[in-house]
C-alpha cells in the first residue's frame, strides 16, 4: 500500500510540474511570432500530416527551459527550434518535436542535424511503437542527414550514424535487432562523449524502449537490464542535475520500484526546469 501512495504522490507532482499531458492546446504557452522563409523542399516528405511548406511549421515556445544543444547551423533560429525540438522529446511529446525539428529544415535545409531529430521523432518511446508508416518517414530522414553529413561537426555525424542503426525500410521483423543495434551504437557515442549529457540521456533511453514499462518484478524489484539503466540514470543526474530528459526518464524508471521515494528528487527539479509548462 506504501508503494502505491508513493507512486500516487509522484504522478500528482508530475501533473504538477507538467510532464504528463503536454499538448499544445491544453496549456497557456506564449507563442513568439517567427518570420517566415519560404522554402519548398523534401523535408516535408517526412511530415505526418500535410505541410504548408510556404510558412512556417511550428511555433516558438516560450519559457521551456536552458537546454541547449549546439548544432551546425548558420541560423540562430534555427537552433532555437532544434532545441525546443530536443525539450519536447524528452517532454514525450514526439509529434510537437517534430514539427519544431522540421522548422529547422524548412530554416536551414542543408543542417543535418534537423532530419536526426525528425528521425528521432518518429522513432518508438515508450508511451508508443513505431508504426510502419512511421519508420519509412524515419528511414527517408536519417538517410538524408546522412547525405548532409560532411557539413556536420564529427560528433553530429556520430550521432546521425548511431541513429542510422534504428531504422530499416519496411516491411520487415528485425525490429528487436535494430533496438538493440542502436543500443550498440549509443553505448559506444555515450562512451566517446562522457561530457555530453544528451548522449548518455538517450543512450539510456535507448535501453529503455528495449523493454517499455517492463523494468520490475510484481514486488517492485528491477529486472537486470532496468538496474543498467538506473545506474547509467543516476550518474547523469548526479553530473548534470538539470537534465530534464534525464530526470523525467528516472521519474519513469523507479515510480513503479519498491523504492518511488527516489524520483521526488527528479519531480521537484522538474517543476522548475521548463517553467511555463502548465496544464
């Protein structure tokens, strides 16, 4: 009963600090006005939906927090809406991320690192499997990051490599092998980048969507491969402790342990780390 008050406890701070339900037209986010470039080009082959390619795809979201990822691009603004697109990942909310990595696209067609992120996107999480429709607009965008590669930096290329292993043109039944390829794959980036926190937050994350919501026992003990992830979980909190994508992963991780005690920690940096997400 102790462990399903505690578990009680951290979903009412996650709805609080709101990490749970975080669509666009559920919350009072300010919009900032973005100028429009027009420009018409395959980045919306990647789209789920229809794109108007002659304005812009998303809005600029205000007050989602300091995370910051450098990427090679001459656009400011760009990198601004590759930063939200990373925010909104590690917030769950894919579809929204995708639409702010294709305004990186539609800003700066020739940045690699804008199809990563629709590719990253589209790919499996754990509140939901990738569907066939999904993985072919996944592999079409990894693909053409991987043709504009040279104009990126060597870990951009390292990571649009390592995301490359997670997709293969359907139909196919390899997707237990490809999971854990890219497992592979962001173990070794996580190992050549220690310093980069964005590497190790989605090499666990990698791990997690091997196994989604199937990390304990019916007494709340982890299963081998959750233990791997808790521990990878705990340095990155402990090194970089505003680390929204590490935390909300650690929240997940442990609320269903018999030891949800340790997420409070987590919750509460949450609450603070995107502030103008409220429900």
């Amino acid at each position: 009963m102790k462990t399903i008050l505690i578990s009680i406890f951290l979903i009412i701070v996650l709805l609080q600090s709101s990490w749970v339900n975080i669509a666009l037209n559920n919350q009072p986010i300010e919009v900032s006005s973005v100028s429009t470039v027009s420009f018409c080009g395959a980045y919306s082959d990647y789209a789920p939906d229809p794109v108007d390619t002659s304005q812009t795809v998303a809005p600029y979201l205000e007050g989602l927090g300091t995370l910051h990822h450098e990427i090679s691009t001459k656009s400011k603004r760009a990198q601004d809406f590759f930063d939200q697109g990373l925010k909104l990942c590690y917030a769950f909310n894919h579809k929204e991320s995708h639409r702010s990595f294709m305004e990186v696209a539609r800003l700066d067609p020739n940045c690699p690192m804008a199809y990563w992120g629709q590719a990253f996107a589209l790919g499996s999480n754990l509140n939901d499997l990738i569907t066939d429709e999904q993985e072919i607009r996944a592999s079409k965008a990894i693909q053409k990051a991987l043709t504009l590669k040279e104009n990126a930096s060597v870990a951009e290329q390292d990571y649009i490599i390592a995301l490359s292993k997670r997709y293969k043109m359907p139909p196919h039944n390899e997707r237990k092998k490809l999971n854990d390829d890219y497992v592979i794959a962001m173990r070794e980036l996580a190992t050549k980048y220690p310093k980069d926190p964005d590497a190790q937050e989605l090499y666990a994350d990698a791990i997690m969507n091997t196994m989604p919501w199937n990390y304990w026992d019916i007494k709340g003990n982890y299963f081998e491969g959750a233990t791997q992830v808790k521990e990878v979980l705990e340095k990155i909190t402990a090194r970089f402790p505003d680390h929204p994508g590490a935390n909300h992963s650690y929240i997940h991780l442990v609320e269903g342990s018999n030891n949800p005690y340790e997420g409070i920690k987590s919750a509460d940096a949450l609450e603070t780390l995107m502030p103008r997400l409220v429900i």
